[in-house]
C-alpha cells in the first residue's frame, strides 16, 4: 500500500511533544534539510521519530532502521509533495480540514480540561495551537492529494493481478481471515417524511431568528448544529464549489454576501447556509446542519414491523428472499435476495468501477468502515441461516433505520487463492503497482527539486538514494 507521509494522530502528538519543548527549541533547533522552499527542523524529526517508536510498541513491532533518519525521510517526502501540489495547483477541502482542526482541538481542551489550562500546558494561546494544527493538517492534505493524483489513473489488468499472484512465494500468500456473507432487510420509520419536515420547520424558524435579528448565525450553529464546524460557529475556511455537495454548492453560488440560505437539502441532511464573502473561486461561509431525528416511539414502530417478518421468517411462512423484495428499503440488496455488497459506496464514490467492484464478504474490519458495526454484532449471535432479531442501525450518511439480518455464510481464514479472493487480490496488486509509479515519480522530482541535507544526516540510510545530492 502507498504509505502515509504523517498521520493525523502523529501530527497532533507531534504539537504535544512540540509545545512542551518549545523553550529549548529556541536555543537548541537548527534545520537539518531543505526540500523546494520548505525546511525541516531537527525538532520536527526528533518528535516524529519518538512518535513512530512508541506507535510502533504499542502495535508490537519495531523496525530496523534509525528512527531519526526514518521520520527525516518521511518528512522530506511529505515536503516534496507539498511543493509539487503548490506548483501543480492542486485543490484540497479546506473546510474539512477546519472541521478536523477544531475536533482536535476540542478533543485537547477535554484532555487538559479548560482552555486556560491548555494554554498553560503549551505556553502559547489557544489561536496559536488552532493554527499550528491548521498549518499541518492543510500541508499533510496537500501532499496526499498530490500523492492520490500521482497513482489515481494507475490500474491493473487480470494478466497482471495473476502475475502478482504468482510472483509470492507459497510461504508468503497472505492469509484472508474469517469472511461474512450476510443479507438484510431495513425499515426506515414510517414517520421519515414527518421527520423531514420537522427538521424543515426548526431550521425554518432559526433562519427567521437570524434575519429578524433575534439571534445570530453563529451563536445558533454553536447551539444546535451537528457538523464538525460547530463550535466555530458552522464556519468554514473558503472552499470552492466544486468540493461541495451538488445542491448545498447550487444554494451557496446564488447567495450574496450576508444572506441567508432557504433550507436545502444534501446528502448529509438539511442546511441553512450564510455567505460571508467570495474571493474568486473560493466560497467563504457558516451553515448549520440537522438530520432528522425520530422519537423512540416511531423508531419502534420499525423495528415491531421487522420482528413481525422475521417471526413470519422462522416459521417458514415467509422466505428471507421474498420478505426483503417485498419490504425492504435497501433499493442496492432486496432485488438479490438482501444479500449485502459494497454496491452502495461504490455507487456513490467511484461509480464507474461500481459493478466490477462489488463484493458480498466482508472482514470483521469492514465492520465499522464500511457497513455498519450494529450489523456485525448481530451477526455474532447467529449461526448460517439464522435470522436476527430488529435492531436499530445506521446508513452511510448517518440516517437511523430498523434492519434484521441473516448469516448465510462464515468462510473461514485461509490462504488468498485467484479463483476464491480475486477482488482481494486484485486490491493488492493494484496497491502494489501504485506504490511502484510513485517511487519512480518521486525519484524523478527528487532529482529536479531542490533538496539540501545537512552533513551530519547524509551519511543515514534512506529508502530513496536520490535524497543525498
């Protein structure tokens, strides 16, 4: 797989462990290595070198390499990538990373239990910690973005997925663990169109609040909205359209600056949306977000229903086939029988590939990535062929739904074969190959790039040999 330059976690860790050195730095940091216009600090590797040995204990595994010249070559890679998104003009969400930013500070205030106190602990005040964090998360989006546009095209063809099977050494075949094959029937509350509506309405009379001038915007968002950007009151850094859901981009384009929104609704849930300014391209402005919420009794009334057909199930008056073709909601599982696929996200994130794509088993990790972790805890209650009982889940996009399931197959570890695991297979070897056209494109920008290190950490052992000039 193509490596991560930095982790997020990393990056956070490395602003702890940064903010508390951060007297000594003053008299004791240098730069140690210059990558485009980019420099890198010996703080920097120091902190991302303690960061990877205790990362790695934690996972039960050490490497072999000088941590100290890993994390310097990880960093210059991360460097260089950023660079080239400069030149290349490469576009990254901003607002996600606000959003990001302001979780992690929120989530750094809880640990150290009031802003003052966080203040006191890095010795600096707390915009400063939202920039330093701002600045890092957007040069690590950079440089995956850059990364991501590098191998995006990179694909395989069967010939090679078969090469790369043969290529392993029987010893050396990965090990594919235990498999579910599951299928579902969903429910969503009869109420959803109540429930909309009602979200409809609260939003409504808080937009009449904000032009009435009974509230303010961001004062409204603090209190109320379900985004990320919340406690920013539901501002976010300026973003193009393009990076936008289709219709809160449509809502957001015909507003001036200070105008609010009417309710628009996205893949995400409902909006009212404030633009603050445009420069350009860029979009800059505060929304507030709700989903709908359903009240226990209707919640309820769902999973009854689904007990009912599930009781009809267990007494063979009814077979799971034909209870979810007649009453399922899930419009990508009922004609199949409900058997469940990653048809749904890849029909909506990569739609091209969505049909040659599609897989039906799923690893206890796919549980919590890609289908939901309700579903898997369900699972483990039942033998093949048994049916759950109702149970409250979620969508993709967070809606709330009433869902049985049934176990119709464990396929147990066993060692990767082509005929049995070639999706899998396939991922690997398209990783594979990927990792291969970045190197070799990364080697290419070494060399036309301006790279300088330092004397003391030329003479350390880098992947690349094309670093030390």
């Amino acid at each position: 797989m193509v490596k991560r330059c930095i982790t997020a976690t990393v990056l956070a860790l490395m602003l702890l462990t940064g903010a508390r050195a951060q007297k000594r730095q003053v008299m004791l940091d240098k730069v140690v290595a210059v990558v485009g216009s980019s420099s890198i600090l010996y703080s920097e590797v120091e902190n991302y070198a303690q960061q990877l040995v205790q990362q790695r204990r934690e996972e039960g595994y050490t490497s072999d390499r000088d941590p100290m010249n890993e994390s310097l070559e990880a960093l210059m890679t991360q460097r260089l990538l950023y660079n080239q998104a400069q030149i290349d003009s490469v576009e990254i969400n901003q607002g996600a990373i606000a959003s990001t930013v302001e979780d992690q500070v929120q989530q750094m205030i809880a640990m150290e239990g009031s802003i003052s106190a966080l203040e006191a602990r890095h010795h600096m005040p707390i915009f400063n910690i939202r920039e330093i964090l701002r600045q890092r998360y957007e040069e690590q989006s950079y440089a995956q973005e850059m990364q991501r546009t590098v191998v995006n095209k990179v694909t395989v063809i069967p010939g090679e997925v078969e090469r790369y099977y043969k290529s392993i050494s029987r010893d050396s075949l990965p090990i594919i663990a235990d498999q579910y094959v599951y299928a579902q029937i969903t429910k969503f509350p009869k109420s959803m169109t109540a429930a909309k509506q009602r979200t409809r309405e609260r939003l409504v009379d808080m937009r009449e609040r904000v032009i009435s001038g009974q509230a303010k915007f961001e004062n409204l968002a603090r209190m109320y909205s379900q985004d990320g950007t919340a406690m920013r009151g539901g501002e976010m850094d300026p973003t193009p359209l393009a990076q936008l859901d289709p219709a809160f981009a449509k809502a957001l384009e015909a507003l001036k600056p200070g105008q609010v929104s009417e309710v628009v609704e996205s893949q995400y849930g409902f909006h009212i949306i404030q633009l603050l300014d445009q420069q350009g391209q860029l979009y800059h402005f505060r929304h507030i977000l709700l989903r709908p919420v359903y009240t226990s009794e209707e919640l309820g009334e769902s999973l009854n229903m689904l007990d009912s057909i599930a009781n009809l199930i267990h007494t063979d008056s009814l077979t799971f086939e034909e209870a979810a073709l007649k009453f399922s909601d899930d419009a990508s599982s009922k004609m199949n029988g409900g058997i469940v696929s990653n048809h749904d996200i890849l029909e909506r994130y990569s739609p091209m590939d969505a049909a040659s794509l599609t897989v039906t088993k799923f690893l206890k990790e796919d549980f919590g990535r890609f289908k939901s972790l309700a579903d898997y805890n369900a699972l483990m209650q039942l033998k093949p062929g048994e049916v759950s009982s109702a149970f409250l889940a979620e969508d993709m996009l967070g809606n709330q739904m009433a869902k049985i399931v049934k176990l119709v197959e464990v396929i147990p570890t066993h060692t990767a074969s082509l005929n049995e695991d070639y999706l899998r297979l396939e991922e690997m070897a398209l990783a594979d190959k990927q990792e291969r056209v970045f190197r070799e494109w990364l080697t290419k920008k070494i060399d036309a790039m301006y790279v300088y290190i330092i004397p003391e950490f030329r003479k350390g052992e880098f992947e690349n040999k094309h670093w030390v000039k």
